[in-house]
C-alpha cells in the first residue's frame, strides 16, 4: 500500500490518461503497472513522472510495463533515436537484418509475434519483424 | 538345433516384456503430463536470456543478468538514455529491475 502512496501520481495519472487494460498490483514489494497506452506521449509522460518519483530509477521497487505499440492491421511510425530500424528475417536479434525502416518513416503492422516483436511491411514492399519498442500507434 | 530354439524363446519372451514396459511407460508419461500442465498454467511468465539480449542491443555498455525473472543492470550509460533503457527493460515485465548502472 506504501508504494501506491508513492506513486500516487503515476497511478492517478495513468486512470485519466485512457491506458487500457491497466492493472496495479503489488508482488513482493515491487508495485507493477501494466496497460496498454493509446499514444507513444501518454507513455513518455509517465515515465518522466516515474523518473521524477524516483530519479534515475534506482529505487527497484516499480515496473511500468505500459507499452505503446500499434495493434496488427494499422500503421505505425518508426520511432528510434536517429537511426533506421532493422527488419530482420526472424523475430530475434539473433535473426539476419533483410531491409530497413526509415527513422520516423510510416509501415503497416501485420501481427504481433509476442510482446516484443511485430511483423511489417514498407511501403516499398520490404516485409519482416521489428522491435515493437520502437514502433508508435499513429 | 534346441539351442537355437531356445535362444529364439528367449528373444520372445524379452521383446513381450519390453512392450509391457513400453505400456507403463506410456501410462506415466500421460499422468506427469497432466500434472505439469497445471504447473505451467499457474507458473508466472518469466523473463528469457534472449528477451533480455534483445531489449539491450542497442546499448553497448550495458551488461544485463536476469535470475528468477529479476533483471539486474550493471555497466555505463548516459542519463539521456536511461529511460529507453528501463522502458524497454521493463516492457518484458520483470519481477524486478536492479539498477546497478553508472550514470555519466
């Protein structure tokens, strides 16, 4: 309950903001906040607020697993650093690079392997599996 | 010629038992398999060595070790990148994420 208190913000912040899904709950002393955002800022706003809580997220008491990725069948924009983004054969980064996505170029969203890697296709016809980190719902 | 014959015996008589063992065995197969189905649907999803390679690619001074779904980071990193980091880190929704880092 101590960690609710303390992350009272994140957590109000989060019911306002339309996560869906959303779920609190507390596992060993570690409070975990999971849902799905609707837009990649709604995810940035509530990580400032968590590293505002807890500056340089040292304290291990917390897991924001709040992500922001585009659902299969919509268009997603590629959201890395600078950089372009591997599409790779597989979905793995064990798996061979066969193309690349343009740093905040716009691909479609084919599935969801898991929660860590979707499959995409280019404009340009390129197909294959990319980090879901770095793709936001448009 | 009874030798033989016997020696032929012998081999029968073997290959009916295994096929008696080769039934127990199937019996218990199937109970162990009911059983660990129950385990594996109550059993907490935890986090892999390749979810976690994956997650840290793209942050070549970070050194991650994940241990009963605890995630400890150690290594160098700027404070800029601190947050990608730990979103893509926590995305995998570990029981915990140890922060050991230096911050530069």
């Amino acid at each position: 309950m101590a960690l609710q208190e303390k992350y009272k913000e994140l957590i109000d912040t989060a019911r306002k903001a339309g996560i869906s899904n959303l779920q609190v709950s507390e596992q060993n002393n570690v409070l975990h906040i999971t849902g799905e955002a609707p837009n990649a800022a709604t995810k940035d706003t509530l990580w400032d607020i968590y590293n505002k809580i807890d500056p340089d997220f040292r304290a291990g008491d917390l897991v924001l697993d709040v992500n922001a990725s585009a659902a299969p069948g919509t268009k997603a924009k590629v959201v890395t650093e600078s950089s372009n983004l591997n599409i790779r054969k597989g979905p793995g980064t064990d798996q061979p690079v066969i193309g690349k996505a343009a740093h905040h170029e716009i691909v479609t969203v084919m599935s969801k392997t898991n929660d860590q890697w979707s499959l995409i296709r280019t404009d340009n016809g390129a197909e294959g599996y990319v980090y879901s980190q770095y793709l936001a719902p448009v | 010629m009874l030798l033989i014959f016997s020696a032929g015996l012998l081999v029968l008589s073997c290959k009916g038992k295994e096929k008696e063992k080769d039934l127990n065995t199937t019996t218990n197969a199937d109970t162990m398999t009911t059983a660990d189905t129950s385990v594996i649907t109550t059993a907490p999803e935890t986090v892999t060595e390749a979810q976690l390679r994956d997650a840290t690619k793209d942050f070549p001074g970070v050194q991650a070790t994940v241990n009963n779904g605890e995630v400890t980071l150690t290594g160098t990193i700027s404070r800029e990148n601190l947050p990608r980091l730990m979103q893509s880190v926590q995305a995998l929704n570990p029981t915990k994420v140890n922060n050991n880092l230096t911050i530069k």
